[in-house]
C-alpha cells in the first residue's frame, strides 16, 4: 500500500540553522533520507514514530509532548507515523 507524505514546513533557513514542522497523517512517511546535519527533534503531540533503517530493520519510538531527542549527521533513515492519530513534530539542523 502505498504512503501518504508528510507535510513539511519550514519557518527558518539562515546560516545557522533549519527549522522545519513535520505534520503527519496516520501511515504518513518522509521518504528515505540522509541528513546532512546534526539536528534536534521536539514533539509537539504525540509520536508514534515507526523508523526504517537502510539494512532493512525497523524500530518503534515514542516521543511524548515536549520530549527532545537529537542525532548526528549521516544518520539514514525513513520516517513513518506508525500511530492512528496525526502527530507533529519540529526539528532543527544545526548548520
């Protein structure tokens, strides 16, 4: 079955940092990527993240409200709402 995809939107790019909100639907997904950056991720609802990793294994994390978690750059990974409520989330690359 095909995926929906996130919605993202940005409100800062300068050159520091990149912030971008993450808006998911049940099942939605951000495609696989690299980033480029280190960065921090802050929920803002509930996440119900189900991650893909490039050695074909899955992993199940969930962010309450307000928790804060951050990853180096290179990580490699797509990014799925495993949940059946929507979810959000911010994250900034620290450039």
């Amino acid at each position: 079955m095909a995926r929906g995809q996130v919605k993202l939107i940005q409100t800062i790019n300068d050159e520091r940092v990149t912030v971008t909100r993450f808006e998911f639907q049940p099942g939605d997904e951000t495609g696989w990527h690299v980033h480029g950056f280190d960065y921090v991720i802050t929920a803002i609802t509930p996440c119900n993240l189900l991650i893909e990793h490039p050695d074909g294994s899955t992993t199940t994390t969930q962010i309450n409200p307000g928790d804060v978690y951050r990853r180096n750059c290179g990580v490699e990974h797509n990014v799925i709402n495993g949940g059946g409520e929507p979810m959000i989330f911010v994250e900034v690359e620290l450039k």
